[in-house]
C-alpha cells in the first residue's frame, strides 16, 4: 500500500537491508514550491474537470479537509468523473458556508479539522433545512470501529477510513450521488 501511494505521488519506495545490522526504509518525494493562486486562500476554488461526455449532470461534491496531501489524493480521484465538480475547505465553519451557498450533492467531510470537529460540522449542516438534506460521508483517519459506529451515530451517510480504499471511496461516491439524486426527486 505504501509502495502504492508514494508511486502515485511520483516518488521512490526502498530498503536496504543488512544481515545483523538492521533495515533502513526510506523514500523520496518530489519537492514543490506550493502553488500560489491568484486569489484569497481562505477562499475555495473549483477544480478543473474533464468536458463532460454525453450531456451527463453536473454534480458537485464539496471536500471539507486540511491537509492538503488528502486534498490532493481526492483531486486525482474525481478527476476521472468529469461530471463531478470538486470544490474544498479547509475548515468546517468554511465547509458550512460553502455547502449553504453551493448546495452540493454530497459532502466529504474529515472528522479532525481546525476550529470545529467534522462531527460538529456535521451537526449543525443536519440542523439547517437549506443543507440537512446533503448526504454526509465521513473520510477519517480514526479507524477504531468505535469511532465508526460514533461517526455513523452522529449522522453520516457513510464512514470511510484512510488510507483510502479507491473503489470502496469511488462505491461509496456512486451510492451518495445516487441517494441525492432521489432526495431531489422527491422533494420536487
């Protein structure tokens, strides 16, 4: 898996190992400068997807996560559904706004952010009408089957762990998307 993910991001994984002596475990990254947009960072951007194929919908998924690592990964994950539109936030006072204002079809949401808890978030989203309807699925790095079973409590839609498992993610994102389309359906 570590293999994996440190290829994705276009480095090397190795060992060197001694009989006696030891292991030395070790990998290389690329370093970048981090990119500079011209706008204010407190602000989200859309990222740029693919021309959608056969007058498919438009959905938007809103990620709501601070590390920009995570960020990244998801990024590479949702380009390759050009009918999804991926908008982000780096905080959950943030993500509220932008899911009031941008109304998505299905938020991602990271348990630990700064200022307030995911859960937190998650709470006050299912207390506003304009969002309660929002399917919610939690991207955690607590994994304990404690904290799913809170998580799932809580409210979320579904409960998913890092390391991402890719197409248990990209399952969980059809189903999601499909469960919003209904809500729209029915509140119509």
């Amino acid at each position: 898996m570590s293999k994996r993910l440190v290829e994705l991001m276009g480095g090397l994984i190795g060992v060197e190992s001694t009989v006696g002596q030891g292991s030395v475990f070790w990998f290389e990254l690329n370093s970048t400068a981090e990119p500079h947009l011209g706008m204010d960072p407190a602000q989200p951007a859309a990222i740029a997807q693919a021309p959608i194929v056969n007058g498919a919908p438009l959905r938007t998924l809103l990620y709501v996560e601070d590390n920009p690592a995570n960020l990244k990964l998801i990024e590479r994950l949702v380009a390759r559904r050009p009918e999804i539109s991926l908008l982000s936030a780096r905080d959950g006072n943030l993500g509220i706004q932008l899911a009031r204002t941008n109304q998505p079809d299905v938020i991602l949401m990271d348990i630990n952010l700064p200022g307030i808890s995911g859960v937190e978030a998650l709470k006050i989203l299912r207390e506003d009408p304009v969002t309660a309807h929002i399917p919610v699925v939690a991207l955690s790095a607590n994994a304990m089957p404690r904290d799913i079973e809170k998580g799932l409590q809580a409210g979320f839609f579904r409960y998913l762990t890092k390391p991402i498992k890719v197409d248990e993610f990209m399952d969980t994102l059809d189903v999601a998307l499909q469960f919003a389309a209904q809500e729209v359906v029915q509140s119509n």
